[in-house]
C-alpha cells in the first residue's frame, strides 16, 4: 500500500491497491534472477544489514554409522560477514490536471509511469542480483569471488551452445553441485540456441533445458556474449528483502504529485563453487 507522507495524497478508494498491483505486474514481467533465486525475508523496512556466510570448502558426504556417534564437521561453518542491504528506487509523477480529469470522466487514473518506474527498478534489481554494486561491496553472481568459469567456443556453430553447456555442467558435478541448474545469458546467446539443432528436429535449446532444468533465460544487464550457469538453492544463494517492492507518496509539489517506487534488497551468495560464469 502507498505510504502518505502528507495530506494532500491524491489517491481514494481502491486507488492504492490498484496502482501497488500495476507496478507489481510490470515488475514482474522484467524480474529474471527472481525466476530461480530464493527469497529471505522480508525482514522489515527497517533492517539495513543482514549476515551472509560463504561457504568456500566443498561439502563432505553424511557419515553413516549404526549409533551416530561419529565425529563429522558440521555445515554451516564458513565465513560470516555483514551485507549492507540498499534501496532501490526510481520516482514518478502524477499530474493534477491528469486526476482531475480522471475523476471528472469517473474513468481510472493512468498510472503507465508509475509502471515505467517499477520497470526501472526491476531491472535496477536484476543488474544488483548478476553484477552486483562496488561501491556497496556487493557481489554479483557474475563476479563472485571463488566462482567456476568457462571460456566459451562461437555460438553461431551448430552444436556449440549444448557442448559448452555440457563441459560446465561437469565442472559444477566435479565441484559437489549436483544441481537442479538454472542458466542466464545475454539475448545474443539466447538468440542463438534457438535454431535447430544439427541433426534433429528439435531446437537447441530445447535439448539444453533437458540439461538445465530450472529454467533457460536472457537478461540485458549481462555484458554481450557472456552469461551464468548456476546450482539453485538457497544453501547455495539467495536474495535477501528487507522491504520488498512498494510505492510511497512524496507529499505536493506544485501541485503535481511524485511518488516513489522502491525495495530494500541484497543477493547473498554463499557457496561461490555453485556459479559459472562464461564468456566469449
């Protein structure tokens, strides 16, 4: 719902719930890392940091005994360290004369920017989630510290895309990341897996998704010819909201009405061997 911060909050009725239920659908239709990234939270608008452990060491098989007695280091103990958690947020205007009109026509107040807002911030969202933020020393899945990574052969071969899928998919086996995988690329890349594939009927990608069965996808915020191929779970990473997506009025201003769409967010990621990051 709209936090007011003045008296003058145009919005009545049903106004509120049908402008926070606009900028969640169009944030929605952007989000790409919450399609397979787990959620912590929400923990509070007021929670500005949470603990973020990294688990550098591959884990250990269970032991197995008959009595349970035997001595086995337990999961869990890496490294912890605290994550500033950042705000999110893009502002929006409604002019008066636009209500006035809407209200003298009894038809709905247009809110297409406070969607164009929400679709800013989602991508705002996506680029914190795969690039993370330097100045906050945020990691991203992209550059994370301890991460695979893979040199990739050109795309526009027949074969290539499954055969690089696959030479990664061994690296994670091989690093104790046994899956379910979830793949993001560049939508160059993605453009290219869908043709079909040599010596079959049935397109590239297609056969990739029977590899990478959490999910295929394509994100602009990801640097051309380059992408991730990551282990989900949440014992692997995930995002940790303190507020998620809301919409605040910021009270009159020359009679027009700005509001604010934003959320409170940080990726998490605590088993870096979980990611592989490739490029061209």
């Amino acid at each position: 719902m709209a936090r007011a911060i003045d008296n003058d909050m145009p919005l009545r009725g049903d106004d509120e719930e049908r402008l926070l239920h606009e900028l969640i659908q169009a944030a929605r239709r952007q989000l790409v890392g919450r399609r397979f990234i787990e959620i912590y939270g929400p923990l509070g608008a007021g929670v500005q940091g949470v603990p973020a452990e990294s688990y550098e060491q591959q884990a250990e098989l269970a032991e197995v005994d008959q009595l349970g007695e035997e001595e086995n280091e337990a999961f869990g103990t890496g490294v912890r360290r605290q994550l500033t958690i950042p705000i999110l947020y893009k502002d929006f205007i409604l002019h008066w004369r636009d209500i006035e009109l809407a209200r003298q026509l009894e038809t709905q107040i247009d809110f297409s920017a406070g969607a164009g807002a929400a679709a800013v911030v989602a991508a705002k969202e996506d680029d914190l989630i795969f690039n993370g933020n330097q100045a906050l020393d945020i990691e991203g899945l992209v550059n994370a510290r301890g991460r695979l990574t893979h040199l990739i052969e050109d795309w526009a071969e027949h074969g290539r895309p499954y055969a690089d899928v696959v030479q990664m998919t061994t690296k994670l086996v091989e690093a104790g990341q046994y899956g379910p995988y979830a793949m993001v690329v560049h939508p160059v890349l993605y453009a290219k897996m869908l043709r079909v594939h040599q010596g079959t009927n049935v397109l590239e990608i297609e056969h990739i998704r029977e590899l990478v069965t959490a999910g295929v996808f394509q994100s602009p915020v990801l640097q051309e010819n380059s992408g991730l191929l990551v282990s989900v779970g949440r014992q692997n990473f995930d995002l940790a909201i303190s507020e998620d997506l809301n919409v605040s009025y910021l009270g009159a201003e020359r009679m027009n009405h700005p509001f604010r769409v934003y959320e409170c967010l940080v990726p998490r990621i605590k088993r870096p061997s979980a990611i592989c990051a490739f490029a061209l």
